[in-house]
C-alpha cells in the first residue's frame, strides 16, 4: 500500500487536519475479503438455507460489492492505525470525514480527511512569573477568616427555649407537603425537615417566618417552572450555637491559641502554594503552547467542553470557551510529552496506580484487577498521562521555590 499524508494548513486555527490519499492494490485486499466473506456467511440469513449455511459463493453474489467496500474501509483504518502507532503526524485520530475511493485497474484509489492529535516537538524552555496579585504570606485577616470558617463548621443546633417564633435568622424543624396545582401530583412530601432560614430561599422564608410550634400554613410558591401548593407544618425551633475561639482550641485539641493560630498559619500558607502551583501549571501550558504553536482539534474542544458541562452544567459560555481551550492543550502537551521523553509504566507504577483506584472507589484487589483487564489500554493512557502531568510539575516546583522567596 502507498500512502501520502499532508497537512491542511489552511485549517490551522479550526483544528488539525490532514489530508490522507492512497493506493491498494488487489492482491492486499484478499485477506481482508476473505474474514469479510466468512463473517457474512455466519451472520446473514439467505432465504433456502439455515442461517450461517449458505456456500460462500451465493453469499458473495449476493452481498459482494457491500463486501468489498467494508474490505476496503477496513484496509484504510488499518494504514491510519499503522501511521498513528508511528507518531510521525499524529497521536490519536478523532474524526474521519469525507471517504472517497474507487478501483482503477487492479489498484483501489482513496482520499480521506482527519482531525487529529497533532505530533509537535515541544519546548519546555519557558519562563514562569507570579501573578502579579498573588501573595503567599498569610495576614491577620487570613488567619481570622480561617477561624471564622471553622466556627462555622463547628456551629451546632440545639433547641430554642427563649424564642417563640421564627425570624428570618433562625432555624427550624418542618414537616413540607406540596402538590403541583397544574397537575395535582405531590411536588414535596417530607418530615422532620431541617431548614436554616438564613439561607433558605425567599419564597419560603416569606411562608414560615412567624410561625409557632405545632403551626401549620398554607401558602403558594411558584417553584421549578411552576405554582406549587405548600402545607407546612412547624415542630420546633432551632439555635446556632456558635463556639469561641477558645473552644475551637479545646474542640480541635491544642494545647494553647498560640498554638492553634500557628497551625492555622500553616494551613493557609500550604493552601496558597498550592493554590500557586495551580496557576503556574497551567500558566506553564499556556506558554508550552504559544511557543510550540499548536493547532487545537475542535473535536477534542467539544470533548472537554461536554465533560465541563457535566461538572457545571450553569457555567457561562465564557469561562466553558476558556476551560475547554485550557484542558484541549494539556492533553495535547501531556501526549507529546509522553513522545518526547519516550515515558514507559514500569509494573510497580501500574500497580500503584491500581492501589489508588481501589482506594478511591473502594475496590477490593481483585475487583481492581478485573477492571484494568477490561479497561487495560484506557487505564495506561490515563496513568501515563498522570506521569506526564509530574514530569510538569517537577518544572513548575523548582520555578515556584525562586518565585516565592
């Protein structure tokens, strides 16, 4: 088989796309015909014969030319894998359009498009700077919002005994009935239902808010899309009972404030440098990219952008354009990363990456083993994916250690 593949430049800014032609003779097909014709011949139904025993010969009248044509097709896909496994042009291939073939004496002809992986030396010889709003020293006033998030955490309700009503910032226990009025189906029906009326919705704290014990009101709320008929019922009133800092330091088992404000400290200055490492990773992708100047396949934009959707299916079209973009040229850097520097899982890898999904999701050994067997080729790519994301952060840790000093 002769194959020619050419790069579209035309389409650099939409995507990577090669043009593939070329030519296959008769005799390369056989092979190929021959599994086409015998699998045909155990699957069709041919009126006269049980199924799976008609001659190869009426099979071949019959479905011949369908034959051919997948035999072909399959001849095309096996040369695209042949040329995908020599990561000359490409590393994965995700689309394929317009197919065209046709047989010109004892040679088959054909003409294809793809949307590509594309395959580029990367530069990693980048430079790195801190954003110039970000500061990793830790305030007085980092160390009190900490605090107050922890008292928050650390809140706890008990029963209100002074209070004989609900306001707008305590809380409650109710039983909630609704029904849709259009439909006359049960929207809501629960018991025992705690709500803090602090951050509760509007349309409810208009219902309830003075309201006594063993109360019970009636109401209408527009509500998902529609009027909704609530019944609810009040069984007690709740307090917050929000704890001191001295015993935040009793609770969480320092031995003094000194002590706790230090760890405080250092919690909030690991977060931010964690926070750092974050942004100049993909700062460093960033810069990757422009100096290497890849072409972005709109194949794998739409992919990342699906996966972004189902995480935050209320992200503005904005900030999706710009995770998609972002996430497009890891994987892309990431994959030729892993050409670059030839990276290879030695069985010790693969075995601790196993150790680690089986404690993510609970699996027993075996259950993890039975899932790479089944899922062996997805699992790899996605362990050497992570090996290359650590190569990168090796980069960015040693860049980090001179910024922030």
């Amino acid at each position: 088989m002769v194959i020619n593949i050419q790069r579209k430049e035309e389409d650099k800014d939409i995507g990577a796309w090669f043009s593939v032609s070329g030519t296959i003779s008769l005799d390369e097909l056989k092979d190929v015909y021959a599994r086409e014709l015998e699998r045909y011949s155990k699957s069709v139904k041919i009126e006269g014969f049980r199924p799976g025993k008609a001659p190869l010969d009426i099979v071949e009248r019959r479905y011949g030319e369908e034959i051919k044509a997948n035999s072909i097709k399959e001849k095309i896909w096996e040369a695209l894998e042949e040329e995908t496994k020599k990561k000359n042009h490409w590393i994965k291939i995700y689309k394929i359009e317009s197919l065209v073939w046709s047989q010109k004496g004892d040679n088959i002809e054909f003409s294809l498009s793809c949307e590509v992986l594309p395959r580029k030396k990367i530069s990693l010889d980048v430079d790195l700077k801190k954003p110039d709003n970000f500061d990793t020293k830790v305030s007085d006033e980092d160390i009190k919002e900490e605090i107050e998030i922890l008292k928050k955490r650390y809140t706890t309700v008990v029963d209100e005994t002074e209070q004989s009503e609900l306001t707008e910032n305590s809380s409650g226990v109710f039983d909630i009935f609704a029904k849709d009025i259009a439909t006359a189906r049960t929207y809501i029906n629960q018991k025992d239902v705690f709500v803090d009326l602090t951050s509760a919705y509007d349309w409810f704290k208009k219902l309830v808010v003075g309201m006594k014990v063993g109360e019970t009101r009636e109401g209408i709320a527009y509500v998902d899309r529609g009027d909704k008929k609530f019944r609810i019922t009040l069984k007690s009133i709740k307090k917050k009972v929000i704890p001191s800092e001295d015993d935040l330091v009793k609770t969480l088992g320092y031995k003094s404030k000194e002590e706790f404000y230090e760890e405080i400290k250092k919690r909030i200055e690991e977060r931010k440098k964690a926070e750092l490492k974050n942004i100049l990773y993909f700062t460093l992708i960033f810069n990757i990219s422009q100096k290497s100047d890849f072409p972005i396949p709109r194949s794998l934009l739409q992919q990342k952008a699906r996966q972004i959707l189902d995480d935050d299916p209320d992200i503005d079209k904005e900030r999706l354009a710009t995770s998609a973009t972002t996430l497009a040229l890891e994987d892309i850097i990431l994959y030729n990363l892993i050409e670059d520097m030839q990276l290879k899982l030695s069985e010790e890898e693969i075995l601790q990456n196993l150790k680690e999904i089986s404690n993510q999701y609970r699996l027993t050994e075996a259950e993890a083993n039975r899932l790479f067997e089944s899922k062996r080729e997805e699992l790899e790519d996605s362990f050497l994916l992570k090996k290359a994301r650590e190569k990168l952060m090796e980069i960015v840790e040693s860049k980090m250690e001179k910024l922030i000093k």
